[in-house]
C-alpha cells in the first residue's frame, strides 16, 4: 500500500467527522485514504448458555460492511478524485489501527471517544490507545471540523524535544495551507507569592518560560515559510493551550509519553486537552519522525 491516511471509523458523528478531515487533508496532500472499520464479535460468555448462533456473526459483519460501504459513499461524493480504499476487520481498533509498518501512514486519524478523565482511563479509550503506540502523528476529532483546512495551527511547546519535534510538524502542516502558525507556552508558579523572595522566583519561572518560547519561535521561522506569532500565558498547561485556540484552528502537541499507567493516575496535558478540546488535535510522540 503506498503513503495514505488511514482514518478509524465506527459509525459515530465523531467518525464522519474525522473522515470528512482525514479526505479533505489527503487531498491537501495528494495521498491515498484509507477507512478502517474494525468490529467485535461476542463470546459465548456474552451469549446464554455458551453459544452463539452463526446468524449472528454473520449479521454482525454485514452491519459493518453496510456502515464502511456508506463511508466510502460519502468520501467519494465529496472528493470523487481521491483515491479511497478500505478494509473490514474483526478486533480491537485501537490494535488495528497501529499496526501497519512505521513510515506506511501519512496520519492516523480518529473521532475522539465519549470516555473521558477517569473514564477513560478505567474503560479505555481509542484515541488515548492509539496516541500511546502509534508511530506516526494522531489526528483526533471532536465536534464539527474545517472543511477547507485549518484557519491558523496552533503547537503547544514547553522545551522539550517531543514539542521541538511538534513545532516542525506544524510548521510544515502551516506550509501547506498557507496559514499562520502560532506557537504557545503556558507556564505556572505552582506557590502563592507571599515574600519578596517568593515574587521574585516567580518573576524569573516567567523569565524562564518566555526564554524557552522565545527558543521555541525562532526555531519555528527557520523552518515556516508562513507567519509565525507567539502566545505566553500564565496558567495550567491543558487550559493555557485550549484558551489560546479558537474554532477553526488544528491544535498540535508533542507527547513524551508517560504511559497509560502513570498518565492515568498522575493526569496527562495530552489527554486532558483530547478530553476536551472542541478543534482537531494532533499528537506526535517524542518517537515519531
């Protein structure tokens, strides 16, 4: 299979959203689609008396052929020269979904999952599964998104490799719709400032903080041949970067990921802005390239 975009799909609103995204960004960069639809197939546990009829694994996989069969209907409608291939297959969407070769696909692009917080991290979720393993950078869409690309994207950056990382992707993702790029740092004293001492440590957390976003943008237009602005707000991680977007924009983040265990119980900025960020987000571990 050559270089695509494979977009999950389940049926959901937020799965005809991301695919209507993932086609009109394959367009953009003259790539294949691909639909993967993966449904689940019950146990006998699930079924009285341990068994389970044929019928029913039958009528299980014609509903999701029906279902990926009008996905393809609708990219093909819209975009009738994309060239859109898909599959049907039995099993876990977020196993599925990653498991192809590194440097196979363009983007990996679902909806986001009605799981969020704690919810998430004790029932699961696709998106936070697929963000953990996936060897190239993950779209996750919620609520309706832009049909003609991004108006501005924005990367949240905090020093580090997998957000230097982030600022190139975006970078380039600015390059090919021709918009700004914003780059945004939000820092936090975590201490009341009661002492002169205590107010000038804070006064240099913030010295600090605006010399690693003023890193950040210089790195930013040495490789964006668009605009480059820079935002440094003074709050939490997740909230500073959800407060500096607005509808249109593509939100870009970089993961150094903590894992699921410890992102779970400790909290993650990731996973608190997928949880709720209302524009596409994108997501690079620090091990993508």
């Amino acid at each position: 299979m050559s270089k695509h975009i494979t977009v999950g799909f389940d049926g959901s609103p937020e799965a005809y959203e991301a695919l209507r995204w993932g086609a009109a960004e394959a367009v953009q960069r003259s790539c294949e689609l691909h639909i993967l639809e993966c449904y689940r197939m019950p146990v006998a546990s699930e079924v009285h008396a341990g068994w389970v009829p044929i019928e029913a694994y039958s009528a299980i996989e014609q509903a999701a052929s029906a279902q990926l069969q009008q996905a393809r209907d609708v990219v093909v409608g819209e975009y009738p020269h994309l060239a859109v291939t898909s599959s049907l297959r039995a099993g876990s969407p977020a196993s599925l979904l990653v498991e192809e070769p590194a440097g196979e696909q363009e983007l990996i692009v679902v909806g986001a999952s009605s799981h969020r917080g704690a919810s998430a991290f004790w029932l699961g979720s696709t998106p936070r599964a697929v963000v953990r393993h996936a060897t190239c950078p993950v779209v996750v869409v919620r609520g309706a998104a832009g049909r003609d690309g991004p108006e501005r994207v924005v990367v949240g950056i905090d020093g580090s490799v997998a957000s230097r990382q982030a600022v190139l992707w975006a970078a380039a993702e600015a390059d090919l719709h021709g918009v700004e790029l914003r780059v945004v740092h939000a820092w936090e004293y975590p201490y009341l400032a009661i002492t002169t001492q205590e107010s000038q440590a804070r006064d240099l957390t913030r010295v600090d903080a605006a010399c690693v976003l003023e890193e950040a943008v210089a790195y930013a237009r040495e490789v964006c041949g668009c605009d480059v602005t820079d935002v440094l707000v003074e709050d939490a991680p997740a909230s500073g970067l959800l407060g500096a977007v607005r509808d249109g924009d593509l939100l870009v983040l970089g993961s150094r990921g903590r894992g699921a265990l410890k992102a779970g119980l400790f909290g993650s900025t990731v996973n608190s802005v997928l949880d709720r960020a209302a524009t596409p987000v994108v997501v690079l571990r620090d091990a993508v390239r």
